[in-house]
C-alpha cells in the first residue's frame, strides 16, 4: 500500500514527525510518533485569506511512475 499526501506547489510545507503526537500507548508501554505538518506562510497581511489544497490517496503501490502520474493528474485537474 501507498499514502500520498500531495500538496499544492508555491506553499512551504514540512512534513515533520513528532515524537509525543501521538498519544501513548500503554500496551507497547511507549509513545506513538505522529505525522504532522508545519506550513510557512510568509508575505501575508493579517486577515489575509488563505487557501490550501490538498489531496491524500491510499492504494495498493504499483510502482514510483504510478505515484508521479496520480500527482500530475491532480496538479492538471487544479489548473481546469
């Protein structure tokens, strides 16, 4: 299987993983790390508007081309 978190270019995104996000697990008696995201945005005014587009696909993995082409129909699909 693949997840793909895709976003939408001209953002600053980070994918990060924090150690204690989460939660702990008193069965594996230890913390579960979680996937967060931390996004830059720079040059905004306050109360500026800000749009993020995203897309999360989960599927069985074919191959890395399988998960280039699945950003790229995205990307052309934003542009219509």
């Amino acid at each position: 299987m693949v997840l793909i978190y895709m976003f939408e270019r001209g953002h600053e995104i980070i994918p990060y993983m924090s150690p204690s996000g989460g939660g702990y697990n008193a069965e594996l008696e230890r913390k579960c790390p979680a996937w967060d995201f931390r996004y830059r945005l720079s040059g905004l005014t306050p109360g500026e508007e800000v749009v993020l587009r995203t897309r999360l696909v989960y599927k069985p993995f074919v191959s890395r081309e399988d998960v280039l082409a699945e950003y790229e129909a995205w990307r052309e699909g934003l542009a219509q």
